[in-house]
C-alpha cells in the first residue's frame, strides 16, 4: 500500500476545550499518520508564544498567528503562501465551508492543481432565526460568491449531514455525482457503555457551546416551567458561550441547575455516566457529536428536530424528537422521557451498538482512507 501525503486545513486543531469538528480532524490525522501516511495539518493559533510547527511522528502541525476572529467564530489568518510552497502533496483535505483557511486552500489548489475533498460539518445555507442584517448579508454574500468557488475547487464534497448534502445540491446547485456522506466520529474507547438507572431524579444535562443558535434562550424559559411544575428533575449545563452570564443571572442560586462552565473533553464520559438524558435544543447544527457520544453511552437523547439529528435518532424511533424553538414541545418531551425512562433506556440500548459501528473513528478513517487513494490515483 502507497504511502499518501495528505494535508489537513482547519480552522481550529489541538486545544483542551475544543468542540467536535476540531476533535474530528485530530482523531482523523493522528490514525492517518499511524497507518503510515504523511500527514501536514494547517491550522490557527491565539498566541505569537505558540510554536509555528509541532511535529510528531509522520505528521507536521503548522499553525499561523490569528489576531482576531471575524463575526467571533473565524479567525483571521495568512497561510496561502506557506500551502503554495508545499512540494508534495496528494490530497488536500479541507475542514469546514466558511472559513478564511478554507479559501486559501481552494486558492493554493487552483495553483498547484491537486486533489481537494471539502468536508462540510455544518454551516450550509442559512441560519433559521435572525443574526442582524450585516451576519445575514455577509453570510448570503459569501454562500453566492466566495463559497460558490470554494465549492466549484471541490473535487470531492463530503458532508457529516445528509441535510447539509440535500442543501448543497438543491439550494447551491452542486453536481450529486461529487456529493457524499462521511459520518460524525467518535472515539467508541473513551465512552463506556452503560445502563442509566430509574431513579427518584433525573438529570438532564445540556453539553456545548452557549451560544444563541443552541437555542439556550428558550431552553431557559422551559427549565424555569419545569422547576415550578417537578420536584424530580435537575439540569446540567456543561460548556460556556456568550449566554454563560445570562445563566448565571436566572439559575445562580437554583440548586436544582448546576452551571459547569467550559470542560476539559476527556471529563465528558465520567460525566455523562451521571446524566440520565442529553438535551440540544438547538436551531442550526450538521450531525452534533455530543447526541454521537451521548447515543455511544446508551444514555436517552432528547433534541430538536433540525438537521442531521432526525437522522441520528431514526425520526424518533431512537430518542426523542421536538419542534425547535417551541418551548411546549420541549417541556413535553422531557416529561415524556421521565414518565417513560425505561422505555426510552431499552431504546437508546439498541441504538448504542448501531452508532458504535457505524460512527467510530476506524469505520471513518477507512471510508476516508479509500476515498484519499481514489481521488490521488493511487493503489491501495
């Protein structure tokens, strides 16, 4: 088997709090380099003290200074020049469709006239609620103009979400024959499998970031009506975001809500082993890790019914589906969960061994491993 060189362009790569695209792309690279291909990852960092490279065996971590990050979440780099003086390269693999890393990448590959897969883990087309006008214009702007060459490099579009790959094809008008799925991953290893207990109280805790589009607002307004309406039930918030203080404001001295803040990830399984359901309320996802993670564990999903997660949850026959942003149906389908626990335990058993086959890191890297070969022209 040939030996491929691959280079890795993320926005995000290596830090203790990062989120699942992030963890995605350091599993993926670290196995890839294991199973001895050459692996460069291009990346951003916060700090100048940050070392320009990192090397491990078969693989280099390249990181460019980003002063600040546009509209919060992109950060502001140059590293068009460094991926133009590559002199080996087999495959670009390309993580995420909005960032600034991502459009040098569809620059350096017009140059240098390689391979170019486009991994989508969100992001495609519109959010459903309002950001402001200049969020709103920016991001049509960019879909239509910037994101339409993005694409049109593409060799191969993957995405984590049949949602986010119906988007693409219908909406931007992208060839099917170039589209394909590539499922979420976790780490099966890292996430016991467990039976969660029938017990006098349940927690139901919410893991991410807080931020408006994870539909923590109305979120907030369910938890104040069942505070008043159950004795039984108490609510996690692991993770930190823009909404953190407003948090702290309604349920600082709630002893039945407990604020976590961000978490180191490698907490997260020793912390959902106390959790009796995962919560997301979210408007705007791709195929969230952390329903992924929770469904490896055994433990009962309950989420909106946006994006990938319907297909996640197999339209509810796996967990619990509710309307986004509809504070009854949320309310509702935690009361149902807790009134039907051992119900939903029995489900969320079975759906435990399909998503430990189905979305570990080693199916994955396989899928990506074999699709790498055929795009590079190369033998397995």
């Amino acid at each position: 088997m040939d030996s491929l060189r691959i280079v890795q362009v993320t926005p995000f790569f290596g830090s203790k709090s990062y989120g699942g695209t992030e963890r995605y792309v350091s599993h993926l690279s670290k196995e890839l380099a294991r199973r001895g291909h050459y692996i460069d990852v291009f990346t951003t960092k916060k700090s100048t003290k940050i070392p320009y490279q990192t090397y491990y065996e078969n693989m280099t971590v390249h990181r460019f200074y980003s002063p600040w990050n546009v509209f919060g979440i992109n950060p502001a780099c140059i590293m068009l020049h460094k991926l133009l003086k590559l002199k080996e390269v087999d495959v670009f693999h390309v993580h995420s469709f909005i960032y600034f890393t991502t459009i040098q990448a569809a620059i350096a590959k017009l140059f240098k006239q390689k391979p170019l897969l486009l991994h989508i883990h969100g992001g495609v087309g519109s959010p459903p609620y309002k950001t402001g006008f200049v969020k709103e214009f920016a991001k049509k702007f960019y879909d239509y103009t910037l994101g339409r060459f993005v694409l049109s490099q593409a060799d191969v579009i993957a995405s984590v979400s049949s949602y986010d790959k119906d988007l693409l094809e219908h909406s931007l008008h992208r060839n099917p024959k170039r589209l394909t799925i590539i499922n979420n991953a976790i780490n099966p290893e890292i996430f016991p499998e467990i039976v969660p207990r029938i017990e006098k109280e349940y927690n139901i805790a919410y893991i991410g970031d807080l931020e408006p589009w994870k539909g923590v607002s109305y979120y907030i307004l369910a938890i104040q009506k069942l505070l008043k309406e159950t004795k039984n039930l108490s609510f996690w918030f692991i993770g930190y975001g823009s909404l953190f203080p407003l948090l702290q404001k309604k349920f600082g001295k709630e002893k039945r809500v407990k604020l976590f803040g961000a978490v180191d990830h490698s907490k997260i399984p020793s912390l959902l082993e106390k959790v009796h359901a995962l919560i997301l309320p979210s408007f705007w996802e791709g195929s969230p890790t952390t329903i992924i993670e929770a469904m490896a564990m055994g433990i009962p999903v309950i989420a909106s019914n946006i994006g990938d997660i319907p297909r996640l949850l197999r339209r509810g026959k796996d967990g619990v589906l509710f309307e986004a942003g509809n504070v009854q149906s949320l309310e509702d389908a935690i009361l149902n969960v807790v009134d039907n626990y051992s119900s939903y335990v029995k489900k969320a058993q079975t759906a435990r061994k399909r998503i430990r086959r189905e979305y570990s890191f080693n199916h994955v890297t396989d899928q990506i491993e074999k699709l790498y070969y055929q795009m590079a022209g190369k033998t397995t």
